[in-house]
C-alpha cells in the first residue's frame, strides 16, 4: 500500500511539473538537431572489392584454406600500415585527382573489411566529399594491385571486382538517432530537475505530512482564501454602504414638509 502511494506521488509530481519536463525535452531535441545539422561534418563512404590469388596447389586441404584466409590479415597491414603504400597512395591522389592529403590523413581515412569465410575484401574509405571517397577507395585498390606482389611473392593474382562509386547519401551522422537520443536525454534532465526542485522544497503541502512523517497533532488549518474572499471578510457585516444616502434622501422630504405647516 506504502509503495503505490509513493508511486501516485512521484506520477502527482510529474504531471505538477508536466511543462518543465516538456520545455527539457524540447531543448535537448532543439540542441541535437542543432548539432547533427549544423555542427557535425557529414561523411561520405565509398568502397572497392578485390580478391587475391594464391598460386595453386595440386593437393588442396584444409590447411591451404586457413592459409588464404590468414592471409588477408596480411594485406589489411599492408594497406593500413604501410607507409610505402600510403605514400604512393598520396602522390596519386595529388597528381590525378588534386587531392591533398597527408599519409596520416590516408591511413584513418581507411578501413579494410573483410567477407566471412572468402578471399574477397573490400578496401573502403570515408571523407567528407563523396568524390573524394570514391577516389581514395580506387586509388588504394589501384596501388595494391600494383606492389603487393613485391612485397608478398606468393601472390600470383590480384583482380578488383568492382571499383568505388560515389554516394549521394552520406553515412554519418544519423540524424533520426541523434534526434532520438537529444529528445530522451531532455526528457530524464526534465524529470531529474523535477525531482531535485521537489527535494529542495521544504514546504509542507499536505497536512498527512505533519501527521505522519512528523508524528505531530493537527491542531487546526488555516484554508487559502483569494483576494475577493478576504475583502469581503474585512468588511464589517453591520455596515452598508449606501445606508447614507439612503437616509439623507428620506430626511429632505420630511423637511421640506413641516416648512409648509
């Protein structure tokens, strides 16, 4: 019984602080719209597919299929790591397409991911220009294809499936999820404000208050009277205001009389 009235409380309290929570709410989706619009740098993701091809072996096991597969950790190395590969990736990139980047710029800019169970991989890259993310995404394939067979001499083959294209659409940042989360943060800021303006108030409100949590006899209660109510109680109940006149008025006639007489 104790907890469900806790309960009604705390919902009391919400719906008596219903417009302070709405005015949270509101904020904190005002603010994350302001940051995902107009703040966060929207970013552009393009990515091309290779496959590499290891010289044949006349008798293929198991043990040969874990070697390809380990082996695409290898070129994730190369092409995130290497700074031979990074290097040659940028004077491409500054000579065909006049793009300046640094190495550093190359290498954060690039993720490798890799299908589940294949050889194929994907080389993708993220920039804030879809153009540009098309063409560090083909330039590294391009650079790959061309030295990874100085650096690994068992490579027989290295074919891009599919080269990067350009996307219209960016892919960070969300915009529905970072609404949603600015609207959810606003609304526990506006419940944790209202119970923080509740603890901080020391008025008593209800007298089960003084009788139960203080352990205090009620003596009596003085109830809220508006304006109206006490300016009617300050006015003296055996005085009307136009008696007065009422009387002077009564009082000429009878004057005016007895001069006749």
């Amino acid at each position: 019984m104790e907890q469900t009235i806790k309960i009604k409380e705390f919902f009391g309290i919400l719906r008596k602080h219903i417009a302070t929570i709405l005015i949270s709410a509101f904020l904190g989706l005002s603010l994350a719209g302001a940051i995902t619009f107009f703040i966060i740098t929207p970013q552009y993701s393009s990515r091309a597919q290779l496959i590499v091809s290891l010289p044949q072996v006349e008798t293929g096991n198991v043990n040969d299929i874990n070697f390809n597969l380990q082996m695409l950790n290898t070129y994730t190395d190369i092409i995130l790591q290497g700074d031979s590969q990074a290097q040659e990736v940028q004077n491409r990139l500054k000579s065909e397409r006049n793009i300046k980047m640094s190495t550093t710029e190359i290498k954060e800019s690039l993720q490798v991911v890799q299908a589940l169970n294949s050889q194929m991989f994907s080389i993708e890259a993220s920039s804030a220009k879809s153009s540009d993310a098309e063409a560090i995404a083909n330039v590294t394939a391009e650079v790959f294809q061309e030295t990874v067979k100085d650096i690994l001499t068992n490579v027989d083959q290295v074919t891009i499936v599919s080269s990067a294209v350009a996307s219209s659409k960016p892919v960070s940042p969300n915009n529905k999820l970072n609404l949603a989360i600015g609207l959810i943060l606003g609304l526990l800021i506006g419940v944790a404000a209202t119970i923080l303006l509740e603890l901080l108030d020391r008025t008593v409100k209800d007298p089960r208050f003084v009788a139960e949590t203080l352990d205090l006899t009620i003596l009596g209660t003085v109830p809220e009277m508006s304006t109206k109510e006490l300016s009617a109680a300050m006015l003296p109940k055996n005085v009307k205001p136009n008696s007065k006149k009422t009387q002077v008025k009564h009082e000429q006639p009878m004057r005016r009389s007895r001069a006749k007489v």
